[in-house]
C-alpha cells in the first residue's frame, strides 16, 4: 500500500458524505491547514462560488 502525503494548497475531494456540515461526497477543496498528522482544515467550494470553511 502507498503512503499518500496530503500538503497545504493540495487539491482534496471528500470521500464521504457529511450531511451535518451540508458536505457531499465529491467535493472539492484546498487544504489550508494542517494540523497534526491526518488532520486538517479543507476549504471546500460549491459550484456556485459559495466557499466552506
């Protein structure tokens, strides 16, 4: 198995759903933070400009 290394400003989409915070598997985002190791802040957009944080 290949140990995948997720950085800042790196191009992510959910893998699972997150009704609670109205995301969608899918989604695409940028990674803003990073916080400890496999922790991190995402900013996710809608297709319609609105932004997620």
């Amino acid at each position: 198995m290949t140990k995948s290394i997720i950085k800042l400003l790196d191009i992510v989409a959910l893998a699972d759903n997150l009704p609670e915070y109205n995301l969608y598997r899918g989604q695409v985002g940028a990674v803003v933070e990073l916080l400890a190791f496999e922790l991190y802040i995402i900013s996710t957009f809608s297709t319609l400009a609105h932004i997620y944080l």
